[in-house]
C-alpha cells in the first residue's frame, strides 16, 4: 500500500482533526500505532504542523466519515487525478557533451576489434549515428586524421557487460561464436563463451582415452607437466643419512 506524503504530518492532522482509531491511522500512515499514540499525547512532534490528506486529494471526507463509522474499516487513499510522469522509452542512449568528442576514436577501435558488430549496436552501444559510423568506416570523417582508436570501456561512452553482452549477441547472430579472436588470443584471455565450451568438450572425453594416453608410461611413472620429466616417487627409500657422531666423531668424556 502507497503511504501519504509526509505521514507523520498526516497523521498529526487526523488525530487532530478526526474520530479515526489509533490503529487505523497507523495503518493509513505507515507509523506503529505506539508512535501515533504518543502523538496523540503530545510526546511525539509536540510543535508539527499537521498536513490535511484531503486538500492534496490523498483522502475524500467521505472516506473518512465511513472509517469512523466502522472501526475495523480501513482508510483506502484516494486515486491520484494528477497524470502521473510517463517512464523514458527505449531510444538512442544520452552521450555528456564533454565525451561526444571521443566516440569516433570508439568507433575506430570497435570497428577494429569487433567487426561483428552491426551499426545498429554500435550505434545502442556508444549513443552515435549510423551516418557517423559509416564515415569512420570509409575514412571520409572530417577528423580522420585526429581519430585514435581507443576502448569505449576507457572513455567511458559504455560499460564492460555491456559490450561484452552486444559481442556475444553478434557473434551468435553471425554464427563464428566458436573462433577465437587474434585480440583475446595475444592478450592471453579468453571469452567466457568459449572457456565454457573448452571445458565441456573435454569433460566428454571417455576415460579410457585418459587412462591410455601417451602421457603416462607403462612403468606408471608420473610425468611432470612442465619439462616431461619423471617425478620423483615418494614410496623409493632414501638412503640412510649419516649421523652426526659418524660425521664429527665421538664428543669425548671428561
């Protein structure tokens, strides 16, 4: 349930101003019915000014008259004929003035490293146009001499998940969401998508290939991963180490 704007205040004024429970004022206020009685008793905002629910039209005096009626009635809060603000639809996304100078080096560096990308997600991606994108593509963009290519996620212009989650939809659109990219392969990282997949793939290996791979030798001698060198077995005795007295000899009695 909606509580009233300023509750406290409201609900000063319908002790004030009205024959209403304790109970239901707490309900219709949001408050504890302890907190209204205090109140009412003028401990609690002795010096508030009350705020009448029916004048910002929360409450009708009908409504009211009907709950001091009926005790265990509740107060219902008016509908709001004020036309309530519509939410933002989904467009073109909004681009500070400070950075809009700054997309055509996001621009140069997606087209680069993404060329899966379609100009309809660049352009959701970093708030530009396709007119813009096509210049920078065609290199007939007024400041192709200044453009640097740079990461949108470094400028600012778009987040990490974000583009990570426009590459995995183009990618799956264009149907190579198998292949590395040269760019993740010399950074030395790898997409989440086909990390996912590595690991799949080798957790249907049958078990028996494992067991006979060329790996292990017939002596079943581990192998190290490094080097291909035999690891040492702990279960081979060592050899007696000598002791201090056969070393250093006898200490010698007083």
């Amino acid at each position: 349930m909606a509580l009233p704007l300023m509750p406290k205040a409201t609900a000063v004024w319908l002790v004030d101003h009205t024959m209403l429970t304790f109970e239901q004022i707490s309900e219709f206020c949001g408050l504890h019915g302890l907190e209204v009685q205090a109140i009412a008793d003028g401990e609690v905002a002795p010096g508030m000014q009350g705020l009448d629910p029916t004048v910002n039209g929360q409450l009708i005096k009908e409504e009211i008259k009907r709950c001091e009626l009926d005790p265990s009635a509740r107060l219902e809060m008016s509908k709001p004929t004020v036309p309530l603000p519509k939410s933002r639809q989904k467009g073109t996304r909004y681009t500070p003035i400070s950075k809009r100078q700054d997309r055509p080096d996001a621009i140069a560096w997606l087209l680069r490293s993404h060329p899966e990308l379609s100009d309809a997600q660049i352009s959701r991606l970093i708030g530009t146009t396709k007119p813009t994108i096509t210049a920078v593509r065609e290199k007939t963009h007024r400041n192709m001499s200044t453009i640097t290519p740079q990461s949108p996620i470094y400028l600012g212009l778009c987040s990490a998940s974000e583009l990570e989650k426009m590459v995995v939809i183009a990618r799956a659109r264009v149907g190579n969401h198998d292949t590395v990219p040269e760019k993740a392969t010399e950074s030395g990282t790898m997409p989440a998508e086909f990390l996912a997949k590595t690991t799949r793939d080798t957790s249907q290996i049958p078990e028996e290939s494992i067991t006979n791979s060329p790996s292990q030798t017939s002596e079943n001698v581990p192998v190290s991963p490094w080097n291909d060198m035999p690891v040492a077995d702990s279960s081979v005795e060592e050899k007696d180490t000598p002791s201090v007295s056969e070393v250093f000899g006898t200490k010698p009695t007083n």
